[in-house]
C-alpha cells in the first residue's frame, strides 16, 4: 500500500509501506496473532478484542485514507510498546 510521512523539509512524501491494504485484512491476520496471545496466556482476550475496536475506530474517525497511519502506529506499539508492558 502507499502511505505517507513527513520528510525533512515538513512535507508529506509518499511511500510504499508493507503490510494489509485494509483494517479487514489487519484483522484476519491480527486474529492469528490473538489465538496465540491467549493461547500463551500473554495478553487477555478483553485487551486484545478492545485493541480491535479501538484500531477500527481510529480507521471511522480518520477515514480510510489514513490506514497506512493507523497500521504504521499499531505495528509499531504492537513491536516496540508491547513488550515493554
């Protein structure tokens, strides 16, 4: 999908960003990662179903155009945040 950051100049620049073209497909494979989570007993099935609703609502708010955004800063808490926790 193509996103957007600001470069150094504080312009938006586009760029290709990798992952799911839509909340959707985050989703089906966020469900993947949930399993584990509660298989493992890492995180509850109450954190993880509101960690959807919020992302889903973060997408109604902002609109579609924003996902790149919304899925940048999820992936990023979900990699750097998280484990802190």
């Amino acid at each position: 999908m193509h996103g957007q950051r600001l470069g150094s100049d504080g312009k938006l620049v586009t760029m290709e960003v990798y992952g799911p073209a839509s909340v959707d497909e985050w989703e089906r494979c966020f469900l993947i990662f949930r399993v584990c989570c509660i298989m493992y007993d890492l995180v509850s099935q109450e954190l993880l179903d509101q960690h959807i609703a919020k992302i889903r609502e973060f997408v109604k708010r902002y609109g579609h155009a924003a996902w790149p955004f919304v899925y940048q800063v999820e992936a990023r808490t979900r990699q750097e945040h998280a484990p802190r926790v």
